[in-house]
C-alpha cells in the first residue's frame, strides 16, 4: 500500500533518523525504549499488520527477515528478542507493520 498521509510510520520511513537502512526497510529507535537496546524494523511500503504479510513478495518477506538479523547485528546484539504485536489486544498501537528488536541487558546478557 502506498505511504499514508496519517501514518505516523510512513512519516518516520521518510525523514526520521534511521539507524539501518535496506532497499525497502529501514529501522529506527524506539522513542521509549523497552530494553538498552529497543530498535523498530519499518517495511518503507505501508502494511498494517502481520496479517497482511502476504502482501510481501517471497523475496521481500526473506529479505524483510534477513533486515530484523541485519539490524540486531549492526547493534552489536548477538542475543536478543524480536516481537510483533498484532492487534490492539496484543498490544500494537501503530497500525504499520513494524518488528521490535530488544536486547543488551537482562535477561539478554
Ligand atoms: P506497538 O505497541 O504498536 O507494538 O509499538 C509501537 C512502538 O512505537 C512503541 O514501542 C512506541 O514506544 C514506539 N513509538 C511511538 N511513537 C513513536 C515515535 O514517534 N517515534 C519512535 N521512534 N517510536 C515511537
Ligand atoms: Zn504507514
């Protein structure tokens, strides 16, 4: 889907300071960090959720995990956790698809 005008993640992918960068993905720190390290992964396409993961082409969708790694690995995290809340009821808030990537404390040392 393309970019939404009241997507506050759209708006991120275009001019927030991202920390890691790929063709179609960028990540970005949690404004409220979770863990010492707490980074978010952005699909730059606009999908609300998990659901819609079908959306991505296979190639995408592979490159899409193989950016969440890439990203823990650039921040020096070998051990860390990947969550994707997936509903209101889960938790999400900003209905943009994104993959949070904590690590670098406990539990994670
Ligand atoms: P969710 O609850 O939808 O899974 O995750 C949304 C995340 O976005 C939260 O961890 C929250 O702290 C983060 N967040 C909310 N607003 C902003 C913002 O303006 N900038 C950044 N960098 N993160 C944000
Ligand atoms: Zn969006």
């Amino acid at each position: 889907m393309a970019s939404q005008p009241d997507c506050l993640f759209c708006k991120l992918v275009r001019e927030g300071e991202h920390v890691n960068a790929a063709e179609g993905f960028v990540a970005i720190e949690d404004i409220n960090p979770k863990a010492p390290v707490h980074l978010l992964v952005l699909p730059e396409r606009h999908v609300d959720t998990l659901r819609d993961v079908s959306t991505f082409e296979p190639d995408e969708a592979k490159r899409m995990l193989e950016f969440v790694a890439d990203t823990a690995r650039n921040a020096g995290l070998e051990d860390y956790q990947v969550v994707v809340n997936v509903g209101p009821r889960a938790g999400q808030t900003v209905f943009h698809l994104h993959w949070h990537v904590l690590g670098g404390g406990r539990p994670f040392e």
